[in-house]
C-alpha cells in the first residue's frame, strides 16, 4: 500500500483559529505583577479601616464632621490611585531620562515652600483644601536620580568624584533645604535610601561610609541647630517625666492594651483626650495594636516584609538593567524603612520623628508620592515580566 505524503500545501490554517491579539493581550495581562499588587492593596485597605477611627477624637475636637473626615481620605486614596496609575502607564525609562527635571521641581517646591508657607515648621504649601509637603515629592525625584545615576555603569560607580561627589551634590543640595524646613527625620530618610541605591548599584562600600560620615555630620549639625529635634531627643530620653513626650509612652500603653487580638475597631481608648495628638499620621500603628490586638499589628509587619522580599527576589534578574534593579531597590526600600520607623517610634525604640505609615496614615502628600512609587513599581515588573 501506497503512503501519502502530507505537503505544507494540504495544510489549511483558517487565520480565524488564532487571535494573534488575545495572546498578545494575554501576554500583557500575565506580565501585570498581581502578588505586589495584592500586598500593596492590602495596606491601602487597612488604611481605610483604621485611619478614620484613629482620627474620631482629633476630628471631634474640631468640630469636623467624621463623615467629610471619611471622604476626605478616600479622596486622597482616590487620587493617589489615579496619579499611580498614570505613572504606571508611564515606562519608567522616560521617567528616569527626565530625572533632572524631577530634581529642578523638587528643588522650586523646596524653596516655595520655605519662603511662603505659613507655617511655623515650612514644610507644607496650603493647595485648596489640601496642604503639599514637598519634600515627598523629593524622595520620588531622588530615587530617579539615583537610578539613573547608577545606569551609567559600575565602573563610575568605582570613582570617588563620578560615584561620590556628583550625586551626593544633588542630594545634600535638596536635604540642606529640608533641615532647613526643619524636617530633620526626612532628610536622614532620603540620604539613607539614596546612599542604599548606590550600595545596590555597585558603590565601593568605604564610599558608603565616608557618604554615612558625611552625612551623620550635616543632619548632626540640623539637629543641634533644630530647637524642635533637639526638643524631641530631650522628650525621648525623659518620655515618663516630660509631658509632650508622653506620647511615645501611650503610643507603647496602646500596643500594651491591645492584647493579642485588640479591643476592636473604633474601641481603643488611647486615641482619645489628644493622649496621641497624631493617631492617625504619626502614631497609627499604636491604633493598630490596640484595636487590632499583636495579630493585627504583626500582619502588618508581615506584608510590608514580604513587599520588601518579594520585590528583592524579583529583580534578581534584573542584572542586565541596573537602573530598573536600583530603581525597584529604592522605591520598596523606603516603604520598608518608613515603615520601620514609624512602627519604631510606637513601640518606643526611637523619638517621635513625624514619620507616616505607607499606605496607611492620613495624609495626602504621602499618600500621593506612595502611590506614585507603587506605579512605578509595578511598571517595571510589568516590563521585566513581559521581557522574559
């Protein structure tokens, strides 16, 4: 018997058979980095559920009406989703080609702010209703500016002028003009992030120490110069004894309270009778442990911890893209160790030091630069994602 043989020409493919686009939205859609995402949610959820009670006294006390106080939070959230999301659309490498020009508004904010605010402390600009701290938006030009910055390859990270002086300029320059505001606690934030981008990014660690002297001795100088942070350091050291920094030692009775599961949402009594005059800013991880007990408050370190995780083991192979890899670093980095500060100062281990919880405190400007980075964030993973 004789065999056929199966020629290309007998082969029908009916173009109808393969939606070329659906695989390639599929491809698009699997490249969206759904763990991060999740994580961050999380946050933003526990934010809306325990911010609005942390602040009941605080709004109370002003005749602010709880309702407008709920509105108004889901409105900074709201924005910071739509501002995030704009950034996500953004690729991040014309965010970071555009870094110098991230640096120049961050640089006018600063000064705007320090010769207009009509504050005591110049570190807000009233805007309408809302009240802009720029120097979030300096974290955010700071990390571009690094990220690009190490872009140019490890072997400039190995020269102290090209790895060390050049960058070090552009970022003493912007922190100067935050001690200056005073916000001594922000400064030592974004010098430690930027200095910890440089390390990931190929940085001689003796240039990371040298930049870690040179920094302890600028921010030093802020803080003796500082009538409030040398303040705050007095209030930290005699906490039981001096009236104003009672608020570190409620903020430990809270968590104290709280037991193992919490007293419940709405319940604690440490938010109330201005016992923590920034329940839900400064102090809202405080609310957390007593409304929310040990297992709430651990939860919260946990996601932050595996936000901070998960994203390391990502960018493992990033090698190849060393501004994405740093870039990535730092923005995940500073959720963590803001994080860590403010959970730090509630459990008494630091002075107060006016740090928000990521995702989680009141307030717009941080809720907006937060989300910012989560855009960002999520973009590059999208990318690298889609690249494999």
């Amino acid at each position: 018997m004789k065999s056929e043989e199966l020629t290309f020409d007998d082969i029908n493919i009916d173009d109808k058979d393969v939606n070329v686009e659906g695989l390639q939205n599929a491809k698009r859609s699997a490249g969206f980095d759904w763990q991060i995402f999740t994580l961050l949610i999380l946050l933003v959820a526990i934010g809306i559920v325990i911010t609005p009670s942390a602040g009941y006294f605080k709004i109370m006390g002003k005749n602010y009406s709880y309702t407008r106080y709920l509105i108004d939070h889901f409105l900074r959230v709201f924005i910071g989703l739509t501002v995030g999301f704009i950034f996500y659309m953004i690729s991040p490498q014309k965010l970071i080609k555009a870094r110098f020009l991230f640096i120049g508004l961050s640089l006018f904010f600063l000064l705007i702010v320090l010769k207009f605010s009509p504050f005591k402390f110049k570190r807000w600009m009233p805007i309408g209703p809302f009240l802009f701290q720029p120097s979030e938006f300096t974290k955010v030009a700071v990390l571009l500016y690094i990220a690009g910055f190490a872009a140019k390859g490890r072997q400039r990270l190995k020269s102290l002028r090209k790895s060390f002086l050049y960058p070090m300029l552009i970022v003493f320059v912007n922190v100067a003009l935050i001690i200056a505001e005073p916000n001594i606690s922000t400064s030592i934030l974004i010098v430690t992030i930027a200095t910890a981008q440089l390390f990931i990014g190929g940085l001689r660690f003796r240039y990371v120490l040298l930049f870690i002297l040179l920094a302890v001795g600028v921010i030093g100088t802020g803080v003796m110069v500082s009538k409030n942070a040398r303040e705050r350091l007095q209030n930290f050291i005699h906490q039981e004894q001096i009236k104003p920094g009672k608020q570190v030692y409620y903020a430990r009775q809270a968590i104290k309270n709280g037991g193992l599961l919490g007293v419940g949402i709405g319940k604690g009594e440490h938010k109330f009778f201005y016992l923590l005059r920034q329940a839900d800013t400064d102090f809202v991880y405080a609310v957390i442990g007593e409304e929310m007990g040990f297992v709430g408050a651990f939860a919260v370190i946990v996601i932050y911890l595996l936000l901070f995780l998960l994203v390391l083991l990502k960018i493992r192979s990033f090698a190849d893209d060393m501004a994405y890899a740093v870039l990535a670093f730092g923005i995940v980095f500073t959720f963590l160790i803001y994080a860590l500060i403010n959970i730090s100062t509630s459990l008494g281990f630091i002075p107060a030091t006016g740090v928000p919880l990521p995702f989680i405190s009141y307030g717009g400007s941080s809720m907006l630069a937060n989300m910012t980075m989560a855009g960002i964030l999520l973009r590059i993973l999208k990318e690298k994602n889609e690249a494999r």
